[in-house]
C-alpha cells in the first residue's frame, strides 16, 4: 500500500489531503498558518505506519469539490470520491457513515445519530466521533446539532461548523455574497446566519479585513 499527499485550499486555510490507494484517508485543517508543518504530516505518517509521499495534483479534484460547496453547491462528498475509512472502526465508524447520509442544509440530532447508527443512547459516542473524524469537511459533522437545535461543537473551531451551517442555510435565500480570496482561488460566500460580515479564522481573530464586499471590489456580484 502506499501513500500520497498534496494539500487543498479552504476558506479556513490549505488543507492536509492523503491519499491510499483505495481513495482519500485523511483530509485535515491544521491548527497552524501552514499546513506544511511537519508535525501535521508526521502524525498521519505515525497513524498509516508509513510516510505519505508528495504528490502535486492529487487533490485537484477535491480542490474543484471544496471550491463548489463552498460557492454554494449541494455537494454531497462521498459520491464523488472514495473514501478510505482504514483510520476509524466500531460505533465510530458507523456514526461517521450515517452522518454522511444528512443532506445538505439538514441537521440531526447527537441522539438520531445513535440511533440510526445502531446504538440508541450513545449520544455522547457520537460525539466522540465527530471529534476524531479523519475527514475534515468531506463527513458533515457541522449538521450534527444538540437536541435542542443549537450548534455542537466538534473540535476547537465551532466557529466554523457555524459558518457552514450558515452558507448552507443562506443559499438559495438570496443572501447577499461577499468574497474572500482562498489560496489560488476567490469565492463568493453569503453572509452568516446573524447578519454578520465577519468569519473567525483558525487564530480566533475577526476576518472583517479579509472579506470584502463584491459588489465595492467588483470582483463578484451578490448571487441571485
């Protein structure tokens, strides 16, 4: 078996993706402005047993996905690319695969979770699984709310399972766009949920600065 890398940009940042060959094993966000730093990588490498090698390109498609939801599109991941789910096994890997199944702009509950997955009652494994879920964004683990409807929180940024609810939410609802330029790329992305023109990056800080209105820049128009 051998193992490839390339990284994938996000409106949070570049991201990790590793490949097997039998489709996608690990897709991460670093906590760092670089997702080149060495310690990202050595801990898929400590996970496979190996050490990915670097393959430019590889992420292309994924690349033309992120690039697609991100500018609005229902995409629903693991229909277009294969997911190799050697990293997680057990209830988790049950729950991470139900998850896969909630469409877009729909949310279910920790306990629905459970319980579709085979285990009534285990909310809390549910949420375990969200945590240590090795596919950042491509498993809607931001659809996954408490049971009483409010945001969970998978991680150290639920601001972007926030963001993600929104741009879900405000599509189709004519909501005014704004652009941010992500690596190579610029995409157009409604406002938040609350009215706000601002997204938190990975430092915690407002983006306010990194986001501008389309229609002063004239770089986009808002989506109709």
């Amino acid at each position: 078996m051998t193992f490839r890398y390339d990284f994938a940009p996000t409106p949070f940042g570049d991201a990790l993706a590793v490949f097997s060959d039998e489709g996608i094993v690990r897709f991460d966000l670093s906590e760092s402005e670089d997702p080149r730093v060495p310690w990202l990588l050595e801990g898929v490498s400590h996970q496979l047993r190996a050490v990915p090698e670097p393959d430019p390109g590889a992420a292309d498609e994924l690349a033309h996905l992120l690039s697609d939801y991100f500018d609005g599109e229902p995409v629903r991941f693991d229909r277009h690319i294969r997911l190799d789910w050697r990293l997680v096994d057990g209830f988790a890997l049950a729950a991470l695969q139900t998850i896969c199944s909630i469409e877009w702009g729909q949310t279910m509950s920790y306990g629905e979770v459970a319980i579709l997955a085979g285990h009534p009652g285990a909310a809390r494994a549910v949420g375990t699984a969200c945590r240590i879920t090795p596919f950042s964004i491509i498993v809607p683990v931001h659809r996954v709310v408490r049971s009483d409807g409010s945001a969970g929180q998978s991680g150290a940024h639920p601001e972007r399972m926030g963001f993600r609810l929104a741009l879900e939410a405000n599509c189709g609802r004519q909501a005014p766009s704004w652009t941010r330029r992500v690596g190579r790329r610029v995409h157009t992305l409604p406002l938040g949920a609350d009215g706000s023109d601002a997204v938190r990056d990975d430092d915690g800080d407002d983006d306010t600065g990194d986001i501008v209105d389309a229609t002063k820049r004239g770089t986009a128009s808002p989506r109709k």
